[in-house]
C-alpha cells in the first residue's frame, strides 16, 4: 500500500480543533482509496514560543524536509506573541526555505452557501507569489524611539521570482478558462510594477493562447466585488495577492471556507497546505469553529500527492454537506457536527 508521510503543525487558538476534523476527513478518504497517510504532529507553536523562545526548533525546517506534504492549522496568538514574530518564526521560514513560491487560493461559492454578492457563480483562481515581493523582510530601523527614528521596508523583485510566478499563472490559465489577471500599480511603483509589467507583456508572447489583461490592484478588488464572474486566474505579488485573497474569502462567504496551498512547484522540498482564517483566538476552545477550509486545504493536498481521485472525493462531500445546510453559517453548526457530516458523505 502507498503510504505519505505528512507533517501535521495544529498551531493556535482553533487550528488544532480543524486539524484534527481535516485529518480525520483525510484518513477516510485514503482508506477508501487505498493508501495510507502517516502523520507526524509537532506542537510548533507560540505556546512552543513562550516555553522554548522559538516558533519552532532551529533544526525544524530540516525536520520537515523528510515528508512529503505538511498540513497546518493556524498560527498565532497575539495577545502574548506578536504576529510579527510568529510569522516570522514559523511560516515565512519554511515557505521561502521549501521555495514554496506559489500560493493557491481558490474562491467560488460551495452549495448551499450565500455569499455578500449577488453573483451565483464565480471561480476564480487566486495566485500569489509567496517568497520575496514586499515580504521580504529587508530593511530595518535606525534611531528608534527618538524623533528622528527611520523605517525602511524595501520590496524585493527578482526576474527570476516574477518570471516563475507568473508562467505558474499562464499554465494554470491554460488548464482552465484561458484568461489571465495580472495584478500591478505601474502608475505609482514606477520600479517594481513598472519591471512586473514588463515580464507580463514578455511573457504574453509565449502564451498566446491566453487572453491577458493588466489591472491595478485597486481596480481588480473594485472587479472582485462588482464583477467576479468575469475574472479566472489572478497572479499578484506576495502584499497585493494578500490583501485580495481577504477579498476572495469575503466574496466567497467568509473565511470558514478559505483554503490554500504553498506549493514548490519542482517539488524539490514538502508543500504546506493551510487554511487562512487564522487561530480565532475569540472562539478558542468553543468547538465552533467551521472546519471546512482544512478539509478544502487537505482536498488540495492530496490533488498535489497525486490522489486526484480521493481529492475529488473529499471536495463532493464537502459539497453534499454544505448543500444540506450544515457549515453554512458562522457558529451555527459545531466543528464535530460538520466533519461527522462530511465522513458520512464520504462513506
């Protein structure tokens, strides 16, 4: 039997409540069809901060090198960690170590979930580059705590960071319905949107059999919200792709049903599979928390692993569940009720 070893990071506040209902899905699916899913748990977290100073082992991206997928709840706790730290701690790390340059995210609305919007139907394909752009981390600050302190954050774009990312986007585009959003603001980031630009209209030439059309980052949330129908794949850089995939989520009925995926396209190191609605700290420990977005995230890993078969399982049974009402509203169905409903649909 095919086995998969896989990295299990629960994190904080509801993470490990949608960890444990995503697994539990997962481990459904692969016994009915036929591999097995190994999981190794870490308890990698800002609890592990607190008790050790670190977000996780010096040695734990090497750690993770050995599985062949890492699955994570949420991180964070900021009342006592700072997202700033934690961020920077565990899950920047092991994207820009794993090269884990492409982030999916896909919005569409599930059966029997009523988005803010009044458009039904939308599927769009969110990609953000996921390893340098305005996350980069360089910079710093001089003379702090007097009046002349000095922030400087500098955003970092390579030709190399950029091609990849939005060729990932050309040959997705190809794989569905042949358009392509490339998301700038050239009128105002005269260096690096302006250099965005120009690899876009480059590579165009490649792709011709992809429509391509450039919008500022304003305009595409204004086309997210009055529009999304008209939209199939979007390729933003790491801030702007951030902020739009909020939007997504939004659009999409809310963040219960936000999954995504860290891929390393040449799969030389894991991907990492997340949803993206955070830790919750308000409804920690409440056993409300809609577990749906791992169970989608989980869905997306094992489509990466290669179980196509099993990963459409999952997504059909997510999709009966939602269709019968249940995880349709924030807080009305409680996390055990939604996977207990989920498993069935699956057996």
């Amino acid at each position: 039997m095919k086995s998969y070893s896989i990295a299990l990071i629960p994190g904080d506040g509801i993470g490990p409540d949608v960890t444990a209902a995503a697994w539990s899905v997962l481990q459904t699916a692969a016994n009915h069809a036929g591999f097995a899913l190994a999981g190794t748990e870490f308890p990698w977290s800002c609890k592990f901060y607190r008790d050790t100073g670190r977000m996780m082992p010096e040695d734990g991206v090497q750690t993770l090198r050995g599985f062949d997928a890492i699955l994570l709840g949420a991180v964070g706790w900021p009342a006592e960690v700072p997202d700033s730290v934690s961020l920077h701690g565990l899950l920047l790390p092991i994207r820009k170590a794993f090269v884990q340059y492409a982030n999916i995210r896909r919005h569409r609305l599930l059966p029997g979930v009523t988005g803010p919007l009044r458009a039904e139907s939308f599927d769009i394909l969110c990609i953000r580059e996921n390893t340098e752009g305005e996350y980069s981390g360089a910079g710093g600050r001089v003379h702090q705590g007097t009046l002349d302190e000095v922030a400087v954050e500098t955003s970092i774009f390579t030709r190399a960071g950029v091609e990849r990312i939005l060729r990932f986007g050309f040959e997705q585009a190809r794989t569905r319905r042949g358009k392509l959003a490339s998301v700038t603001k050239s009128n105002a980031q005269k260096y690096s949107m302006v250099f965005w630009d120009e690899i876009t209209r480059k590579l165009a030439a490649e792709y011709s059999d992809v429509a391509v059309t450039s919008y500022h980052v304003d305009a595409l949330a204004a086309r997210m919200i009055m529009a999304p129908e008209s939209l199939d794949v979007v390729v933003a850089s790491n801030l702007f792709g951030d902020i739009l995939t909020d939007i997504g989520a939004a659009i999409q009925g809310g963040l219960g049903y936000a999954a995504s995926a860290n891929i390393n396209p040449d799969r030389s190191a894991p991907s990492m599979f997340e949803p993206v609605h955070g830790s919750a700290p308000d409804i920690a420990h409440l056993g409300i928390a809609n577990p749906i977005a791992t169970i989608w995230s989980g869905a997306m890993m094992l489509e990466h692993l290669g179980e196509t078969a099993a990963a459409g399982r999952v997504m059909k049974a997510v999709e009966a569940t939602t269709a019968r009402g249940i995880g349709t509203a924030p807080g009305k169905d409680r996390t055990e009720a939604i996977t207990a409903a989920v498993v069935a649909a699956l057996t």
